[in-house]
C-alpha cells in the first residue's frame, strides 16, 4: 500500500458547489478538492471520503435550522446524493 488515500468524484451542480463552500468548505483542506469546487468549469469534484461524511454532518446541521424553503429543499437534495455517494450507490473514481 502506498498511504496514497483514493478519492471518489462525485457530480455536483454549481448551486450544491456553492452550498458547500459556503456552509462546510472548512472541511475541505484538500487542494484537489478545493480547486475543484472552485472551478466552475468542473462536474465532477474529487473528495476523500472521509470529508464527504464531514459535510454530511456539517449540511444536516445547517438544514435543521434553515428556514428558507427553497435552501431546505436543495441541502436535502444535497445531503441524500453524498449520501447515495458514500454508501456505494453513486458513481466514484
């Protein structure tokens, strides 16, 4: 094993972008990643999978709270696709 850690690619619309470097890019420390989300050109972002449990997390506690209806509805979008994501029902690297 070479410690290199596998990333998985998951497809994100530029509104889910935004929601997550706005309410849990303090996640993303990974450049890869980073550059990524930032990139406007780009579809499929690079994420460890470990990360992508953190933003799970991170997405759930800003949607408990929101009280914009059209947010709620696009962080639940969100949070479910990471979630079909990281159990191995989406697509990845």
């Amino acid at each position: 094993m070479n410690g290199k850690t596998e990333l998985i690619a998951i497809d994100l619309h530029p509104d889910e972008k935004k929601l997550i470097l706005d309410l849990a890019g303090f996640w993303v420390t990974d450049e890869t990643s980073l550059a990524d989300l930032r990139n406007p050109r780009k579809k499929w972002i690079r994420f460890n999978p470990s990360v992508v449990s953190e933003l799970i997390g991170e997405l759930s506690y800003h949607y408990n709270r929101c009280r914009n209806a059209a947010r709620s509805e696009l962080l639940d979008a969100l949070i479910s696709h990471l979630e079909n994501v990281l159990s191995g029902n989406g697509h990845g690297l």
